[in-house]
C-alpha cells in the first residue's frame, strides 16, 4: 500500500478522497466505488498477463556501500590547533590583501575567517602552495600575482600581498573496520556476521522493490490495454487544484517560488508546463483507480470495515502512532478501503500472471504477493 499511497508522488497531496459518493449504509465505500467507477471502463484481458521480472542481485558494491556509511557515522572530525598544515588539509584561515599597501575590496575575511581545503580551494596564482608547510598559528606574507584576465579592471595583472594567519585544521580521525568497531557499534560480533546481515537485509530490500516493480509492470499493461470511456472530471479538477495547492503552500513556507520549485524538482520550466504535468499525473493515477475498482467488481471482491480496523492497528504497531485515531490526521476511511481493495487485486493479478524470460520463455519465477509482506500498509 505505501507505495500506492502517494501514487502520483506530488508532494504528498494525493488523497482518494473524492472517489466514494455519498453513498449508502448497506455499501462499503470499497463496493462504492466499484458502483462509481466500473461502468466506464471496458477491461482489458487481465489474467495471464506476461510480464518479464525485475531481479535485482546483491553486489559486492552495495555491501561495501554500507560499510562506508557504517564508517562514516563513526568517523570524527576535530579542529586543531597545533601542527604543520599540508596540501589536501582542510584549514582554516584569515587573510588581509593589499596592493602597494593599500587594502583592496573583497581582498579580506575581516576576521571571521574562511574553510578551504589546500590545494582544492581555486585561489589566485601560487596562493595555497605558499601557505602549505606552515605552523598552525603563523602569521606570515603570501605574495601573488591576479591574472591579466582576472575580471576586475583593478586587480587585472596587480601584484599583491595577503598577509595570511593559520587558525586551525580539521583532523579526521577513521575507525578501522575491525571485529572489535562492529561488536562495538552493531549488533553483531564480527565483520562477516555483519555483512551476513546485510546481505540478508539487502536481499529483502531488492525482493521488496522488484515485487512493487513486477506488480505495477502488470497493472500498467492492463491500464493500457483497457478501455475507459468518460472520466471524472469534476474529481480531477478537484484533485488538480488540492495538489497545486498544497505545492503552492510548500513554497510559500519555504520561501520560494514555485517557478524555482518546479524547475528544481520536476526540471519544468514554467508554470503552464507544471499543471500540464500535473493534469497527465491526475488522469494516470484515475485511470489506475477505475481499472482497478472494474477488476474488483469483476470478481466480487470487497473489502470489510474488520480488515480496515485491522490494517489500521498493524500500522499504528508497525510505525509507532498512539492509537488508530492518530492515523485521521493523514488518510481518510476511503483511503483504506480503496488501498485494501487494490491490494487484493493486485494479489490476483500476479496470482495469474505469467513471468516469461527476455525471449518470451515462460519462467518458474513465483507470481504470486502476500498482501501485508511487504510492508505494513501506510507511511507519512
């Protein structure tokens, strides 16, 4: 479920609100969608739908990936006082430029100092090779010269002299991947009981993302192949708008346009572009939806207000939330319902369909999903 959720990854804005009608008591909002949505669409064949699987294997390099990470978490970082600095350190640094003895602007940190890492920085000339080699702490001259092309009429070719104090370097200091930094730092004793570990986890992980990919590989060809013929629109401008909106006010209390966000995080140039996406994205995601709920009506499935208050109760234990109650200020009760329900057809869809090879050869690769495997059913 969580990755259906937030199908359209908008922000977080998607809620199937709007799907279920008023409806009536005797009607699970499950049956009323599939009553809302069913008649407009003509199904595409969707048991024994070929589908190539996704497999994704554990690499040496995805192991050593978290080992790194591993590391990193307990590599320190400390800012001494004492010593020589040499290229490659990160130091940091107060410097006062002057030309014929007259400070220039821009040519000062004011004391306040600045971070670079010597050999990295990019200054001017020979600028770091004259400060390497020397003491933490030495007040000295650096003298240079500004390229002819530097940029600036008034620095173009000048000679100049920084007089550069040395405040401080940064020393690194990296744990040893040892048995003893692993029993320290993990839950296991040794380097290859935690890699054991990781392996395993990571084996899962990739089982997870292949199963979600397997599944919407699927659905997606059934999707494509069905016939849908009227949509909801009243439902799609609403939804348009909800998830705008909620884009608009991300912005606004972030303190940046939307022109910047949409080009940042949707690589979109303007705003006519960002709701035509947005359009595309909202029908996608409806067309998923009425397919779905004309699978389920097809084959009489329905989802039980006892199966919501269940799911319910495992994602409060799974995630941590005091009590289901918790979960009204994120989903709705047609949220459940309508995830639950696409849940089992997805379930069935894969029960029936048919994994074939790159050549189109059937292959003995397991098509079938346990509704709560891969994950208890909701995120934030």
């Amino acid at each position: 479920m969580k990755r259906r959720l937030t199908a359209l990854a908008l922000a977080g804005a998607i809620s199937i609100t709007t799907l279920a009608g008023c409806g009536s008591d005797d009607k699970t909002p499950a049956k009323e969608m599939m009553e809302r949505y069913s008649p407009y669409v003509t199904l595409a064949e969707y048991k024994g739908v070929e589908y190539t699987p996704q497999v994704t294997e554990v690499t040496d390099e995805d192991i050593e990936y978290y080992i790194e990470q591993l590391i990193a978490n307990y590599t320190t970082y400390e800012d001494v006082t004492e010593g020589t600095v040499e290229m490659g350190d990160n130091i940091n640094i107060d410097y006062v430029g002057t030309i014929d003895g007259v400070e220039f602007e821009g040519g000062s940190t004011n004391g306040e100092g600045t971070d670079i890492t010597l050999g990295e920085a990019g200054y001017i000339d020979d600028f770091e090779e004259q400060i390497a080699g020397h003491e933490i702490g030495d007040n000295f001259d650096v003298e240079v010269t500004f390229p002819d092309d530097y940029g600036e009429e008034a620095l173009n070719g000048q000679d100049a002299v920084f007089n550069v104090t040395i405040n401080s370097k940064e020393v690194t200091t990296t744990p040893e991947y040892t048995d003893e930094f692993v029993a320290e730092n993990t839950e296991y004793d040794t380097t290859e009981a935690y890699e054991a570990y990781l392996y395993e986890y990571l084996e899962d992980s990739n089982a997870t993302t292949d199963q979600n990919a397997n599944e919407n590989m699927v659905l997606v060809q059934i999707v494509e192949n069905s016939f849908i013929s009227d949509y909801p629109e009243r439902e799609i401008t609403e939804l348009i708008d909800e998830t705008i909106g909620t884009i608009q006010e991300t912005c606004e209390s972030n303190g940046i346009s939307v022109d910047i966000y949409i080009k940042y995080f949707y690589g979109l140039e303007t705003e006519e572009d960002f709701k035509e996406y947005i359009r595309d994205s909202v029908i996608t995601y409806f067309e998923q939806v009425m397919v779905v709920c004309a699978i389920a009506e097809a084959e009489g499935l329905d989802v039980t207000s006892e199966e919501v208050e269940e799911r319910k109760q495992l994602i409060v234990e799974t995630y941590g939330y005091t009590d289901t109650s918790e979960l009204e200020q994120y989903y709705t009760e047609d949220d459940f319902y309508y995830l639950l329900l696409e849940e089992k057809v997805i379930n069935l869809l894969m029960e029936n369909a048919v994994p074939v090879d790159e050549d189109g050869n059937v292959t003995e690769t397991a098509t079938s999903t346990d509704a709560t495997s891969t994950d208890a059913g909701v995120s934030e």
